[in-house]
C-alpha cells in the first residue's frame, strides 16, 4: 500500500487512570444509599437494611455495566480491553450475588424467628404480582451471566448470544429500576426515585449510541473492502479502504477496531480485529483467522464488500508507554496487532532498538516473513522466530519463549527502560508475561492482549488485577454494610 506522509490526528478523548475509574464506580454505585439516608422511613432490622442495600447498589452497579463493555473509551481507555472486560465479568457476578441475596436478606429475621413465616413471605415476594418485576429482573440477569459463563459451550452462533445478551441486560435494567420504583421502600421517598429516572433515561442514551447513533455511523461512514490476500494457513490480511466522504481514521498502531461487513451492517454483527497497519498509511489493514461462524468464511469475502468500521479502542500502544526500547511478542495471529507496530515504526523512522519474538505453532502458520526481514534492514530490529514444530525447510527456533530465550532478546537492553508489548492466545501470555517478570521487566511495562482465555487469568499481573477488583467489591460491601448499621 502507498504511505502517506501525515497522520490523521487523535480526537482528544479524556481516558480516566484505573484507580479513578475504581473511585467513580463505587461512589456511583453508593449514591443511592447516600440518597436514602435522607427521607424517613419506617424501621427496618439491620438485617433487612443490608438486604435493602445490597438491593440499591445492586441496580446501580448493573447501570454500570452498560458501560463497561470496551465501547467507550473514557471508560476503558487507560485499562485496555483485556482489565475492562475482566471487570466486566466479575462484576457481573457480584451484582448477581447481591440481587440474590436482596430478598433473603429481607426474609431473615422473620426466618429466623418462625422458619414457616420465613418461607411464606419468600414465597410471596416470588410469587406475588407486586414483586414481579424484581423476580423478572434477577431472571434476566441469571440469564445473562450463565450464557455468558457457558458462552464457549452453547451451541448457538455468536451473533445470537449476543442478541440475548443485550436482551437480557436491558430486561434486567428495567425491570430492576421498575421494582425499585413500584415497591422499593427507600426508593418512594426523596431523591432516590429522581435517581431512577436518571439512571432509566442514561441507559437509553447509552443503549441509543451503541446501536443507533453507531448504526448511523457505520453507514454514513462506509468502508470498502479492497482486497483479499491469503498470508499463511487460514489466515487473511484484507485491504480496507474509506470511501469518498469518509475521513482517516485517527488511531495508533496496534489498536483494534470492531467490523461488520455487507449491507447489513449493525452494531450487532460486529466483531473486533486488531489493526495491522500504520495511521501513516490510507486504509486499514486487518489480518484475520479462521476460527469462528464469521472469520471461516473472510477468506470469500469479494473485493468491493462495503465494511462498516467502528474504533479505534484499546491501550495497545507505543505512545502509552514510553521507553527506551521495544519488544514486542507475537503468537499465532497475535502477528496482526504487533506488524502493525512495525509497519508503523518503519514508517515513522523509529531509532530506538526493537526485538521481535514470533511464535506459531507450526512452519506453515507464520506470515509476513518477508515484511519483517525487510523491516530489519531499516530498524534496529532484531528477530526471533520459534515454531513448536520442526518442518523440513524450518531454519527457526523450535520450542517455546522461555527464560533464556527472552534474555537473549534483551542482551544489550536495559528491562527497567524496556516495554513489551505481546499479543496471542491466552496460555502464551500467561506464562511469557510472568517469565518477563523474572528476567526483570517492571510490571508497568509489560502490555498483553488476548485473543483467547484457554490459558486462564492465571498471571501475576492477573491475579494483582483480580486482588484491585476485589477491593472494589470490598468496598462496596462496606458501604453495604453501613448502611445496614445507620
């Protein structure tokens, strides 16, 4: 593809810090008790208070997963898709478990003083036309975690998950604030139920953006597929070109963006692809493996296909992340995100020193070979390549990143000074973000994105992260619980 001398600016958008973001969430999600501690209501045991807690941040916290689903950037911008859809799914369960525990909590002191009027006043606050839509609420969100717990086991194309998804999370959205409305004791009174009606009218806007003002998007800025070009064993590069009224999009190498094809384009459809190209470059490149409903049939797609493109998003980023010298780590199709760095730093001239490890599965699942030998006669680059399989003509490493290896990647580099950035499937990941520990890389400076959780959550970054987590949900269940004592 042509270069082009200029970069398309960056749109100023404000990305907040993660312990910002963890501040917001949870005085967000107290707000409503805040805001019920103000009119007066009748007597409730402490028990039955901390189930009308658990009730108020519950509904607050599920308002905030409509945003935290890696679509908007002041949200997920300094995180990183990987940290925002973690949070994503763990907090899903703890909303999960505090609705549950909403009514049980209400039902204990009677429980606990006559077990059988217990079971009759749980059995009413079920049954009962009154609460029906609080039973509607948790349902749905049931629902949703389940499928989304056993989304890789159901057998139904990814399209319809997520088409029950965004159903189930709106039914519990405002089947929820219905309740809360209709029969919550702390929400008829004062400014809780201006609240309500806040939060109802937000996730409209937020529900109208991600799937009207963004279909607009999609198709009064259209895309079209150039080409087609077959790099390695079921993997794809596609040419994409924006059409004669649509701007370059404005983004750094390595972020990803979400893409749907064909005249039926639709937020729905999407899927998310990292770019493998420079913004000095017109167009996009995207590198895509079959593996899935849609990527199996990409190979087919006939130049000229309209593309809808929504991004760019994710941390993925040299310019987030200054250093002294670059390593970056690819696995499989992972390849896409990094040659987009090095397409990029070819492009712009880069000086300072770069290495590269590459690693597939087999020989015949490397691409762009003959990019990156090319790359290293006009980058301080050097490369490594290992393939877990020997071939007849494989002249490369064969095994995986190990110790060693990596060490001999940083000779000659300071790992206090050195950023990596590596993309592949999950178990990779795992085990080479921890050997970058080892070899002396601070934590700050080692950047990973999957394309696949096989190998679990299971890093010392992982487990940090899930450590930050918990204290938010920590956190919450100590407003919780002084509410209940007030």
């Amino acid at each position: 593809m042509p270069e082009s001398p200029k970069k398309p600016p960056m749109p100023a958008t404000p990305r907040l810090p993660g312990p910002a973001l963890a501040v917001i969430y949870v005085a967000f999600c107290a707000l409503p008790l805040v805001l019920a501690l103000m009119p007066r209501v009748a007597p409730l045991a402490g028990w039955e208070r901390a189930g009308a807690a658990l009730g108020l941040l519950g509904l607050a916290a599920i308002a905030v997963q409509f945003v935290t689903s890696g679509r908007f950037e002041a949200a997920s911008g300094r995180l990183g898709i990987d940290k925002i859809m973690a949070f994503h799914k763990i907090a899903a369960w703890w909303v999960l478990l505090a609705l549950i525990l909403h009514p049980l909590l209400y039902v204990l002191p009677t429980w606990l003083d006559d077990p059988a009027r217990g079971q009759a006043r749980l059995t009413a606050y079920l049954t009962l036309p009154h609460y029906r839509s609080g039973v509607v609420a948790l349902a749905a969100l049931a629902l949703l975690v389940l499928t989304s717990a056993l989304r890789e086991r159901l057998p139904v194309r990814y399209e319809v998950w997520r088409a029950s998804h965004i159903v189930f999370g709106v039914t519990a959205a405002a089947a929820g604030l219905h309740h809360a409305l209709t029969t919550g004791r702390f929400s008829a009174l004062g400014p809780v139920p201006a609240l309500w009606w806040a939060v109802g009218a937000a996730l409209l806007a937020v529900v109208g953006t991600l799937y009207g003002w963004r279909w607009w998007r999609l198709h009064a800025r259209p895309w079209r597929l150039k080409s087609v070009e077959k790099l390695a064993d079921r993997m794809w590069e596609l040419d994409i070109q924006p059409q004669a009224k649509t701007p370059q999009l404005p983004y750094h190498a390595g972020q990803f963006v979400w893409m749907t094809e064909g005249e039926r384009r639709f937020p729905l459809f999407d899927h998310p692809f990292s770019i493998a190209d420079s913004p000095r470059r017109p167009g996009l490149s995207l590198i895509i493996k079959e593996a899935g409903d849609f990527t199996d049939r990409i190979g087919a797609l006939p130049p000229g296909t309209p593309i809808g493109i929504d991004g760019p998003y994710g941390e993925f980023a040299l310019e987030d992340h200054p250093c002294d010298a670059v390593l970056l780590i690819a696995g499989g199709v992972g390849i896409a995100p990094i040659i987009g760095l090095v397409r990029d730093m070819v492009a712009r001239g880069e000086r300072r020193p770069v290495r590269l490890a590459y690693a597939a599965g087999q020989p015949e699942n490397f691409a762009c070979l003959p990019e990156i030998a090319a790359a290293e006669a006009q980058l301080d680059l050097k490369v490594m390549l290992l393939s877990e399989e020997d071939g007849a003509d494989w002249t490369g490493e064969v095994g995986r990143l190990d110790h060693d290896r990596l060490r001999r990647l940083l000779e000659g580099l300071d790992p206090a000074r050195t950023v990596a950035l590596m993309c592949g499937p999950g178990g990779m990941v795992t085990a080479v973000s921890d050997a970058l520990l080892d070899v002396g890389l601070p934590m700050s400076n080692v950047i990973y994105e999957r394309f696949d959780y096989a190998g679990g959550a299971a890093s010392r970054q992982d487990r940090r992260r899930s450590l930050a987590f918990a204290g938010i949900g920590a956190g919450l269940a100590l407003v919780a619980g002084l509410f209940a004592l007030t």
